[in-house]
C-alpha cells in the first residue's frame, strides 16, 4: 500500500503518525512493509531457515511472503472490524418496481475478508509443512541410500 497520509485506514496504528514523523505520501507504506518482513523473519526462525538466500530455501520464501501478505489483509480487516464495530450490517440488496431501496441485513465485508483469507493461510501453512515433510523424508531417503551404498562396499570388502 502507498502513504494516503489521513486518509490511509490504519493511521492510528502507524507509528509515524503516531510520533509525528513526516509520513512518507504517496510512497511505500514503511509501517506495512516493517509488519510483514517482521512475519516473515518470524517464520523464518520457527522454521529453522538460517540462509534465506539459499537456492533450497526460495519455495519456503515465496510461501512465507504470501503468507505474510495475506496476515496483513487479515490484520487490516481485523482492524476495520474493529473500528466499526459491526459484524452485521444494513445494506441495500435490491430495488423495488418504484425504485425503492429494499435494505438486509449482510455479513460485513470486512468479515469476509477475513475468512477468505484465514482459509488462504491455512493452506499456505500447510504447504509449508508440507515442504518441511518433504525434506525430512528426502534428508531420511537419502540416510537409507547412504547405508545400502555403504553395506554394498562393506560386503565387497
């Protein structure tokens, strides 16, 4: 997201405002991109990744971006669901033959947001899980090839 300034919908959040720092307009929000590369070096040591710029660890990156991309659209409806308070809103779902409003009563958008994209990071953890098992079965194949080699050099010996 770019700097909106007063207009951006986490103001309140932003540290920059908050300290009255000049806000960076129409540039790259620093306070988002702090946030996400927090979640992903979070990530990185829960999963055990010490070089990122490993060729092995590149799949495991982009998942961990994503991931964090999508937190970030999950803590920002969290965020106006917060602020506005409403799970269920008023919203105008038709019109009559006159022309008239006919009103309902809808699930926010904003909580849709969020299970959207809750059900997004489930799956994008567990392709990380995924990646992780499939490593510790490549790392155990390749102890059990290890030890057949080595018995087969052993018997010829």
């Amino acid at each position: 997201m770019r700097c909106k300034g007063k207009d951006c919908p986490i103001l309140d959040s932003c540290p920059l405002f908050q300290t009255n720092a000049a806000l960076p307009l129409g540039k790259p929000c620093p306070f988002e991109a702090g946030i996400v590369q927090t979640w992903v070096n979070k990530h990185l040591v829960s999963l055990g990744i010490e070089d990122f710029s490993a060729p092995e660890s590149s799949f495991d990156l982009d998942l961990l971006y994503e991931l964090a991309a999508h937190e970030l659209i999950k803590w920002k409806a969290a965020h106006h669901l917060s602020k506005a308070g409403k799970l269920i809103e008023d919203r105008q779902v038709a019109a009559n033959m006159q022309g008239d409003a006919i009103f309902a009563e809808v699930v926010s958008p904003a909580l849709e947001i969020l299970d959207i994209h809750n059900k997004i990071t489930m799956k994008l953890r567990d392709a990380l899980l995924a990646t992780r098992k499939a490593q510790i079965q490549a790392g155990r194949d390749m102890r059990s090839e290890e030890r057949r080699v080595g018995k087969e050099c052993r018997s010829r010996w």
